[in-house]
C-alpha cells in the first residue's frame, strides 16, 4: 500500500507543469507538440506540454514537427522556436548589456526588448552567417546540410525600436548587410558560393513563417493572415528568393554565372554532322596508281560490307575466298581454283573500287 501511494505521488508531481525558474535564469517552455533539451545537440530530455525548464549555458533546445517552444531571457527578450528547428542558448550577460549568443538551425522568432532604457546586444550565429538584433523583432530561417554546411538563409525585419540600431547581417564570405524594418534578407548556398539579394517583406517572404503567427505590424506591411502555408515547409529559394529579386546584393561568388551559362548552352544541343561524314577509308587493298580517282568520293559511294550470319560471301569479295579480312570479322577462307575477273566499271562520276579477284555475279 505504502509503495502504491509513493508511485501515485510520483505521477501526480510529474504531471505538474515546472515552476518558473528564478530572476536570471533562461526558460524554455513547450509550447506545443514534442519539445526536448539537454547538454548536447540532438537532446533528448522531453519537456512536457506547458512545462518550463531553465537552460544552462551552451545547452540546446529542439522541437519535432508541428511543435513550438519559447526561449524567455531576463532582460524580457523571447526567442520563439519553430517546429523543425535547433537553437543552442551559448551565453547570456546581463551586467552591463544584455548580450545574448545563439545558434539556430531551422526557423525562430527574436523579439529583443529594451527594458528601462537598458541596451541589448543579441547575436544569432548560423552556418552561413551571423545576425546582430538590437531592439527588433524579425524572423530567421537558418537551414544546413547534415554535415553543417550552409544550405540557405532567410531574414525577415518587421520592427525596430531604433532606426539608428538596424539588424547587421554578415555572410561566412565577409559579406555585410543591414536591415531596417520592413526588408528581407535571402541567401541562397550553392556549390559553396552565396548569393544574397535584400527586398521588402511580403507575402511571399512570410510564407515560411506562418506557423509563428503573423508580427503585430503585420497589415503595415502588408503581410495578409490568409497567407498561404505552401511554402511553409519549404527552402528559402522559392518564392522568398522571387520575391526579392528586384534588389540583388553584389554577393555573386566565382561560379554562379557559369552555372548559368552551362544551362543555357544545354538548351541548344549541337547537332552531328549529317552531311560530311568521315571520309576516311576502311581498310581495303591499297588501289594502284591509274585507278586514283581525281574528284572526292561522294558519302553514298562509300562500300558497304554486310555479313550475313550462316551466308558465306562470293569468292573475292571481303571475308569471302581469296578475298580480303573484313575489319574485326574472320579471317577470309583461302582458295586456289578461282580465276581472277575483269575489274569493275566505275559508275559515271564516281570512283572505281579496287577489289582485286573479284568474278563477275551470274546474271540470276
């Protein structure tokens, strides 16, 4: 009995949500679905629905799909995490500025605040850059291949509590760009080159955050709550990277024009010549000097030798008795009691081919 009332009270302390850490610490908190965290990367402790959990330095945070989760810092600012995604909370400082460092793959929300007038310095680190925030809120899509490689970057500024403090972005290839509310960030990674392009916030840009909810601001930017959720799960190369083409970045690498030359040369395939083929001869016996023809042989004067299986050739002729090898075929049977014919008359305007010991065909 004793031990039946320990593992009820057991339950019954596991169902209650965590309590809220105290000043200082960083929550994270299940927001929704499968959210789990731990020391190293790929964690897995699970954290249950609505429960709360603080995060040491350098811990990671992770969420599967359709799950949410919500980083909260002491100096109020909140890093939303979206399903899919990865962040490792790498440093906090609240002495003098708020400096915060993340790593994040897949796609969050920062909302940093300015508190009191205090100053915040947070920087998202990515495998194809880093983003400094200063009182903003914007979005991020940080996405790598499996062995963290950049794969593509996308960053959305919707608000900024100073326009003089803009998000500064800066690519792996010292790249730097800056970002004022309403502007777009795209990068594209391809065979190692980056390719940025800055735009306004539309749309087409904000379909990958939708499951983040739509920014406050969201109808001053013209962002509309019935967007679509088709490129939600998608890459930042699609409809974000269209959408933002109309300001190109000077960030082209070495590469990406040959890339596109080679697509458009593929487009028009050379065609082989049809009408001047190889004129050089097949192996033959040598042709004696008077019977040198003095005009170039027409392609359709070109003999052509045709062995039929289990059909054995005229005596003189290629692969037949007495005459010559056919290239790549067996050697000719030899044979003594065939006399030599007359040679062949040359059809007007052509040449007269040389085969020696060649009887003339009876007449069938």
């Amino acid at each position: 009995m004793k031990a039946l009332s320990t593992f009820a009270l057991a339950v019954i302390v596991a169902a209650i949500p965590l309590s809220s850490p105290s000043a200082g610490e960083k929550l994270l908190v299940n927001q929704a679905g499968t959210v789990t965290y731990g020391a190293a990367k790929n964690p897995t402790i699970r954290l249950a629905r609505n429960a709360s959990t603080s995060l040491a330095d350098n811990d990671w945070a992770k969420t599967a799909k359709n799950s949410k989760a919500t980083v909260t810092l002491p100096d109020s600012s909140v890093v939303l995490m979206g399903e899919n995604s990865e962040v490792q909370m790498q440093s906090f400082d609240n002495s003098k500025i708020a400096t915060a460092s993340f790593y994040v793959v897949g796609k969050v929300r920062f909302n940093v605040k300015h508190p009191a007038g205090a100053r915040a310095n947070y920087t998202f680190k990515t495998s194809t850059g880093q983003i400094a925030v200063r009182g903003t809120v914007g979005d991020i899509f940080a996405q790598e291949t499996p062995n963290g490689q950049p794969a593509g970057l996308q960053v959305n500024v919707y608000s900024v509590s100073n326009p003089a403090l803009p998000v500064r972005v800066t690519l792996n290839n010292g790249q730097v760009f800056t970002l004022n509310a309403g502007q777009s960030l795209v990068v594209t990674a391809a065979a190692g080159a980056l390719v940025a392009a800055v735009g306004a916030v539309t749309n087409s840009t904000f379909a990958p955050f939708t499951q983040l909810g739509a920014p406050a601001n969201a109808s001053s930017l013209g962002i509309t709550t019935t967007t679509t959720t088709a490129a939600a799960s998608g890459t930042v190369t699609a409809a974000a990277a269209s959408s933002v083409a109309t300001t190109t970045a000077a960030a082209i690498a070495v590469g990406t024009a040959t890339a596109v030359t080679v697509v458009s040369n593929s487009s028009k395939p050379t065609l082989a010549p049809t009408a001047s083929p190889s004129m050089t001869p097949s192996p033959s016996p040598s042709p004696s000097p008077t019977s040198s023809p003095t005009t170039a042989p027409s392609p359709s004067s070109t003999p052509i030798t045709i062995i039929i299986s289990g059909h054995t050739p005229m005596p003189g002729m290629p692969g037949g008795p007495g005459g010559p090898a056919v290239p790549g075929g067996p050697a000719a049977p030899a044979h003594s009691n065939v006399p030599p014919g007359p040679p062949n008359a040359a059809a007007p305007g052509h040449p007269t081919p040389t085969l020696p010991n060649v009887r003339p065909t009876p007449p069938i």
